[in-house]
C-alpha cells in the first residue's frame, strides 16, 4: 500500500471512526483502525463487534493494500502533523507503516489486515432511503429518552418502526418516554419494526454531516444487525433483541388542563430549579394557577435544598383546565425542553399521580410523557 492524503481529510476520517474502537478487548486488532484503498478512495473502520463505523476519504492511490493501525498512537500522531500531504506506505513483509509528513518520518507497528473482523457489504437496493436532516433531529429529541440500566437491555433502545410513508422513533427508560414521527419521501412495501441501541444512533447523528442529503437504512434479513449508509460514511450496528413495552398505552389520552408556557422562559425556570434540586431528589414543584379576566394564569416552578436553599420562578401562561400543583423530575424536564425547537410549549395535566405530556405547540410531530414525582407532605 502506498498513498497520499491530506492531514485535514485524514483527520476528519480518525475522528469519526475512532468512536467505534475497542478500549478494552482481548483481540489486540480491534484497538486497531483499519486503513484501505477502496475504488480510488482510503476507507478507514473500527469497530467493537456491536458497533462498527466506516468512512471514505479522499486520496491518491499508488499502490492498492490494507492494513490496521494502533487507534490511539495513529489519531495523536496525525493530530501533530502539520496541515500538508501525508505520505503512507506499508512494508508488507514486517507490517511497518512508514508516515511522511514536512520534517516528521514515523514507522508504526500495525496488525495485518486479514485478523481485523470483516464488515459486512449491504445491499443498498433493499434499503430505506431518510432525509439526513429529519433523521438527526428525530435521534436528537428521542435518543436521550433511552435508558442507561443495562439491567433492562431493551430499554437501552429505540424502537424504530416504518409503516406506508411513515417513520416513528420511540425511547422508555420506564420514567419518561419521547416519540417522534416524520413522513418519508417514498412508501415501503412491508412494515418494518427494529430496537436500535440508542448509542449507535447518537453517533450516526454525529457522523451525519450537512452536505449528506439522504441516509439509507438496511436491515439484512437475519443478520441480526442494521446498517446506515451515507455518500461517504457507513454504520453498522447490533440490533437489541426482544420485545419493546407497548408505548401507546402509557400516553394519557385525555387531560383535565392544558397549560401553554414560553419554551426558553420555562426551560431558564427548569435550569435555575435544578441548581437547588439536584442536592436532593432532583423534585421540581409544577404549580399551575388558571387566571381569569383580570389576570393571566401563572405558573410556578420551584426547586429546593435543604443544604443550598431554594428558587422559585413564576412565568405568564395561557391555562385551560383547573389548578394542579404536580412535581416532576427537574432534570427530565430540562432535558426534553432543550430539544423543542417551537417558541412554545404545551404541558397537559390530569392529576398529581397521573402523568404529564410535553408537546411543542404548532407541531404534531413530537410528545414527550413524564411521570409525576410524589409529594409527600
């Protein structure tokens, strides 16, 4: 293998891949990166068995080869160089990479291709093409939903599921749920349901880049796996088996007061409430006061500490329904009030015990459902 790259192009590459490496593992070559030419192009991979990432960059071929580099001691090395050609060859005999860049000659010790795990070539006839844009703000809104407690493996997901033209994500971790739905530009044939570790979809949402249009999603018949593939990126990832709760049961499908509040006031409110409740259970106090013809309705937001003490804020809102005091997690308020992108927000109450929907008002698209934190006293 011999070949010229950018260092900026090369960069770039290491960084999206390096996400995928194996920091601890008993195969040594899965610390590695593999580095390829691939029709033209240098294609670079990690992977850690459940997740794997590719992409393609920009370079000039002289000679065809692989070979795998050591992830860390390549990304820091090709950080330091300086903005110019970076020269590779490979001494296929020894595995030695020889790296030429300005004054910097450096000789890497690397693992012969032919160990590192193969990935799998997908069909891209049998895919589902997505709007790149749509599908990082659908990760974006639902992903952070997922929950971290291994204990619960399926809850760690999110369900992804295409029916007609319709594509809905969905995340639980038993205390909050976030659906949101988008239309594709085409129909499907046949309804497909899938539980994708929520992880592997933040990083396809980092990987995404603007000039992407489309992503096309793959699901090989009983691979047990789901590929996503852009112009100059690719993400394989291990599907999470099992069955996903019935979501649809848990969204109220009635609520006694609907309470519309300014997005950016109530999520300030939500950040100020934290700084106090995140000493203890992170409760924040909801009370809800309907206004009548003299006065607007009134929200307001408390958070307390025994040991820092305690914030209220009182925000203007537009109440139907009647008065509610209702607590909930701060933190998963502040969470999901920092994905709406709407000026406003709506929230709807039935009861201290019952929980609450968050939807962005003007948009349909999107409802978040929290559950209530108990009073006590």
């Amino acid at each position: 293998m011999k070949v010229s790259v950018l260092q900026e192009n090369l960069a770039h590459g290491l960084n999206i891949v390096s996400r995928a490496v194996s920091p601890r593992s008993t195969l040594p070559v899965l610390g590695n990166i593999l580095i390829a030419t691939d029709e033209g192009r240098l294609r670079l991979s990690a992977t850690n068995l459940e997740l794997g990432i590719t992409c393609w960059i920009g370079a000039k071929i002289e000679e065809e080869g692989s070979t795998t580099v050591p992830a860390r001691t390549f990304t820091d090395l090709v950080s330091t160089l300086p903005p110019d050609r970076v020269n590779m060859e490979l001494n296929i005999r020894n595995q030695m990479l020889n790296v030429r860049s300005g004054t910097s000659n450096t000789d890497i010790k690397c693992i012969d291709s032919q160990e590192f795990p193969p990935m799998p070539v997908p069909d891209l006839n049998n895919g589902v093409e997505i709007n790149v844009t749509d599908l990082r703000e659908m990760i974006r809104q639902v992903a952070f939903a997922a929950s971290t407690d291994e204990a619960r493996p399926i809850l760690t997901g999110v369900l992804v599921t295409f029916e007609d033209n319709n594509m809905t994500l969905a995340a639980a971790d038993g205390f909050r749920l976030s659906v949101r739905k988008s239309q594709l530009t085409t129909s499907i044939e046949q309804p497909i349901s899938a539980v994708i570790p929520a992880r592997a979809l933040s990083e396809l949402a980092r990987i995404t880049i603007d000039g992407d249009q489309v992503v096309t999603m793959i699901l090989p018949p009983h691979s047990g796996r789901v590929i996503f593939r852009s112009k100059d990126a690719e993400l394989v990832s291990q599907l999470i088996e099992g069955t996903f709760p019935d979501y649809e049961q848990i969204i109220p499908r009635s609520h006694e007061t609907r309470t519309i509040l300014s997005t950016s006031a109530f999520l300030k409110a939500c950040k100020q409430a934290e700084i106090f409740a995140r000493e203890g259970s992170l409760i924040a106090r909801i009370h809800i006061s309907p206004g009548d013809e003299l006065q607007p309705g009134k929200v307001e937001i408390s958070g307390q500490s025994e040991e820092t003490g305690s914030n209220v804020t009182v925000i203007d809102a537009s109440i139907e329904g009647i008065p509610l005091l209702i607590a909930f997690n701060v933190r998963y308020l502040r969470e999901v009030l920092d994905v709406i992108k709407t000026p406003d927000v709506a929230l709807e109450t039935t009861a201290d015990t019952s929980p609450g929907i968050i939807r962005p008002v003007g948009e349909d698209n999107f409802l978040h459902v929290i559950m209530p934190m108990h009073l006590g006293n």
